[in-house]
C-alpha cells in the first residue's frame, strides 16, 4: 500500500492509500478514513445537486455517535441513483470499513486516479 492522492473527476482530490497494482481498466480502488469520507459524501452531494442526480453517484455519512471504544459509529451508504429505477436494491450499498478501519470507496467502480506530485509531473 501507497498513501497518495486520488482523484475521479479532475476537480477534487482525496488522501487515499492504494495499492498500485490493484487496478480495475488500469483504475485504483483506493481506502480512505472516515474523515476523507465525510468530505467525498459532502462534495458527491454537492455534485448531484448541480449536476443531477442520474449523473452523480452519491455518499452519504449517517453518525450515530461513539461506540463502547469511544469510536466513531457511522454508517456510509453508497447510493447509486442511476441504479435505482431497476431496483431500488441495486441503487445503494452499505459500506463498511475494512480490517484496516478505512472505506473501499468506488474502487472497481469509479475512474479513480492517483495524483502525481508536482515535482514527479513530466
């Protein structure tokens, strides 16, 4: 796994750990913590907004406070509005973070990119 920078829509980037050879059509399916979460569901809502929602898939973070640990609960929904006039069912999944605490987010899904430094730009 790298830490880099992702992004899917050439406007937004996102802290991300990647592993560089699991890719899908030559995408990265990258996990993010739950804070980069809270901001990819802000920014897919705000994109659905503007552009509509068949166009946009959107995230959403729904808190539930903290746990016995004194973590974070929440739960991420995965809500793919082009999908739900087949079937509701198929227009949202629930995302749980993995063993590592982080959400697979779009991966094998969305065109994500990783983001070359500056310095690393040809």
């Amino acid at each position: 796994m790298i830490t880099t920078r992702v992004s899917y829509n050439e406007e937004r980037t996102y802290a991300a750990q990647v592993h560089p050879t699991n890719r899908w059509n030559d995408w990265v399916s990258p996990s993010f913590t739950l804070d980069t979460v809270r901001q990819l569901a802000a920014d897919t809502q705000a994109d659905a907004a503007k552009y509509g929602h068949d166009a946009v898939d959107t995230i959403h973070v729904i808190e539930g406070g903290t746990d016995t640990e004194g973590e974070p609960r929440a739960i991420v929904l995965h809500i793919r509005w082009a999908h739900h006039g087949q079937s509701p069912k198929q227009g949202a999944a629930i995302g749980h973070p993995g063993k590592d605490g982080r959400y697979y987010i779009g991966g094998w899904e969305w065109t994500w990119y990783m983001i070359e430094d500056e310095g690393d730009a040809a």
